[in-house]
C-alpha cells in the first residue's frame, strides 16, 4: 500500500492529461510542493553556486557563479517554450520516445488547472528546478576552461537533446516507465547523466593547463561548506517534494535523505582520516554529497536501514572513485562531478532495486517482481542513459569546438575567466 502512495508521482505522469482536472486542489499537498520548490531552487541558487565557486581558483569564482546563474535564466525560458510539453505532454503515438507540442508556451493554463491534486503552475515550476539543476551539475566538469558563450549553447542543446528525452522516458510515461524503473527523485535523470556529460565534457576539452602538476586547491573553503550546507537542506525538497504529497512518503523521503547524507559523510571523512592521516573539510561535505546523490533514486523506496546502506557504500565507492579517476586515469574532471554523481547515481540506482525489498525494510516491490527482476531493469536504464547521455554530449560538444571553439586560450586561462570573460573580479585589493 505504502509502495502505491509512494509512486504517485509516477502515476501522475504516466497519465498526466488524464488527470489534468481529475480532482480537487489539496491545499496540504499544495503547500509543500510550493516549498519543496523554492528548496530545489534554493540548491541551484545559492547552495550549487556557492560550493562550486569555492572549489576552484579565486581568479575564476565569479565564473562559476556566472554559469550558474545563466543556466538557471537559461533553463527557465526553454522549459516555458517547448521542453516541459515534451516530457510531459501527452505524445499520442510517439509517447513511448517524446511527448507532445499541446503545452508550449502553456496555452490556456489557468489558476483552476490541475495535476493531480496541486496546481498545473507549481507542477510545472517544481520539474523545471530539476532540469535546471541538472545542466549546472555538469559546470563542475569543465570549470575554469570553458568559453561563456558555449556553455550556453552546450547547456541549451544537452536540455534539448539529453535530459528531455530521458527524462520523458523515466518521469513522463515513457518507454523505461513502462518496463517499471524506479527512479524517485532524479538518480538516473539528473546524477547520472549529468556525470556522465561532465566526464565527456573533462574529456573533449581537455585537462586545465598545469593539471595535475600544479596545486588547484579550492580558494574558498568556507564558502564550499556554506553551499554545502545548503545543498543539504534543499535536497529534502529534491527527494521529500518528489511524492507530491505531504505525507508519510514525504516524510520517510525526508527521513532516508538525512541519514544518506550523513553515512555519506562520515563514512568518507573514516575513510580519508586513516589514508591520509587527518579528515579534511573538503572531504567530509564531499561525501554528504556522494550521499545524497546515491540515496536519490530509492528515497521514496527504501528504509531507514536501507538508506543507512547506501549511504556508507556511497561515501566508500565515490571516495575511491575520485581517487581513480584523478590518481590513475588523470582525468581533469575538475569538481569530481562523475565520480560523486555518475557513480552515486549508479550505485544508487542499482541499490534500490533491492532495498525497496519489504523483506530489507523497503515499502515492497511490485507484485510478483523478484529483486533481481527489479535489479535489472535498473541496470537497463542505467546502460541506456549511460549510452545516451555520453553519446550526444560528445556529439553536441564536438560539434560546438568546430563552429565556436570550447575553450579560451592558454594565455586566456591564466589570467583567470572573471577577467576574461566578465571583465570583473570577484574579490578586490583591500588597499585599493
């Protein structure tokens, strides 16, 4: 029963025009989508911002601040234009792949109109702080390299071509919705395909100039702690605002989201202490991070166990994984985006198909559907985006060095993207 309630929102898009006006407003429900809203915003604008822009050099905060900004102006106009509509849009034949064009622009949206039981207007402003979010993940791929300009066309492309098509397939009634996937609040949408996209992205444009040679450490340690900190709060509206509801399955959202976190967090900062001799800042808000990406996708699922589960095998997996990907592959993926994210949403999406188990404390898979049944089905999606979110991000990157270029020049990046680019310093000569 708890697993029903709990998988609302899937049902909710799966038959979404159906429900447009199906039953009265619930003012409850209203009211915390309402602030589950403001808080996922609240992640991009200020908490992504801000752990971001500390993580890198001082002559490029302002940068990273810069991109995060745009995106989040960027996002907003797409999604009004044509993007919400095909995701969630009813797409007639092609529903399985896209959906359709009935909303652009959301003509003849009213105060009256419904989805579900909340209005159409916080639906629609709730889904788009996912995808603006997800796009601004993948700054921290190519961070303190990168031209402004294609960011912005990379960003508006990677909306378009990536996250639509596979959000549509998980959350809009699509074809991976269909074979049952289980993905709550965004493991596979948001933290795998972005950290796929920002490892390809590390890739195509190439290692920062020095790396890893030359020590790149954060220029602002407490500013990343105050993102941090913020990250965390606003992840109870990401995962606790996904069951459209202000019940028990917000709350148990709530509830794993917090302990995901913090085993997260701990188990890194364990981990780090007796490798490298002492526990670092840096590390310890790194692996609340890798926490609350794994726990993610099985949020509305799992139990506290569950959630206790993860969170530790977060905090190991991704620990070890930024070590390899920047120890042994060399690979300038510059805020660690694919190894926190990519393999958190990875490692978590696979683990919710056996912690949604009642027998390990879940809410219960679907009837007669085994554990390793479930398990596979995650395993497709998670190939699928995988294939697809690397794919056309190559494509699309490749595609835009041609015609743009991707990167500023060498002289350029020494001198710092605040200076370049914005002609503004983020911090000013206390004598000046």
């Amino acid at each position: 029963m708890f697993l029903n309630q709990s998988k609302k929102s899937f049902a909710i898009l799966l038959f979404l025009p159906e429900l447009a006006y199906a039953v009265e407003l619930n003012q409850a429900n209203t009211a915390w989508v309402l602030t589950s809203t403001a808080l996922v915003l609240f992640m991009t604008l200020p908490g992504l911002s801000l752990f971001y822009a500390g993580l890198v050099r001082s002559k490029n905060v302002l940068s990273v601040l810069m991109q995060c900004f745009a995106i989040t102006c960027l996002v907003s106009i797409l999604w009004l234009a044509g993007v919400y509509s095909l995701i969630f849009a009813d797409g007639g034949a092609i529903q399985p792949w896209l959906g359709g064009i009935d909303k652009f622009f959301l003509p003849g949206l009213m105060r009256s109109s419904l989805i579900g039981d909340i209005p159409e207007s916080v639906y629609f402003m709730f889904q788009m702080t996912f995808a603006i979010i997800t796009p601004a993940l993948i700054v921290g791929g190519f961070a303190e390299r990168m031209k402004f300009s294609a960011m912005l066309w990379f960003s508006a492309l990677w909306l378009i071509l990536v996250y639509m098509p596979i959000c549509h397939w998980i959350w809009g009634g699509g074809w991976l919705a269909k074979l049952g996937v289980m993905d709550f609040a965004g493991g596979i949408v948001i933290h795998i395909n972005a950290g796929v996209a920002a490892l390809i992205s590390a890739l195509v444009i190439g290692k920062r100039k020095g790396f890893p040679t030359t020590a790149m450490a954060p220029h602002n340690m407490t500013m990343v702690v105050t993102g941090a900190g913020m990250l965390w709060v606003g992840w109870f509206g990401f995962n606790g605002g996904s069951a459209l509801t202000s019940d028990g399955a917000a709350g148990m959202a709530i509830l794993v989201t917090h302990i995901g976190a913090a085993s997260g967090a701990l188990t890194w900062m364990i981990i780090e202490w007796r490798r490298f001799g002492k526990p670092s800042v840096l590390g310890i808000v790194t692996g609340m991070v890798a926490g609350l990406g794994t726990i993610t996708p099985a949020s509305g699922f799992v139990g506290a166990g569950g959630a206790l589960f993860i969170g530790i095998t977060a905090g190991t997996v991704c620990f070890y994984a930024t070590q390899y990907v920047k120890r042994v592959l060399i690979i300038d993926d510059s805020l660690d985006v694919f190894p926190v994210h990519g393999i958190g949403g990875i490692v978590g999406s696979l683990l919710t198909g056996v912690f949604a188990a009642s027998s390990l404390g879940g809410m219960g898979l679907p009837e007669g559907i085994s554990i390793w049944d479930q398990v596979s089905v995650q395993a497709i999606a998670v190939l699928v985006t995988i294939a697809w979110s690397g794919t056309f991000s190559y494509i699309i990157l490749k595609s835009l060095d041609k015609f743009i270029g991707l990167r500023v020049n060498a002289d350029d990046e020494m001198v710092g993207l605040d200076i370049v680019l914005h002609e503004e310093t983020g911090y000013h000569n206390l004598n000046d």
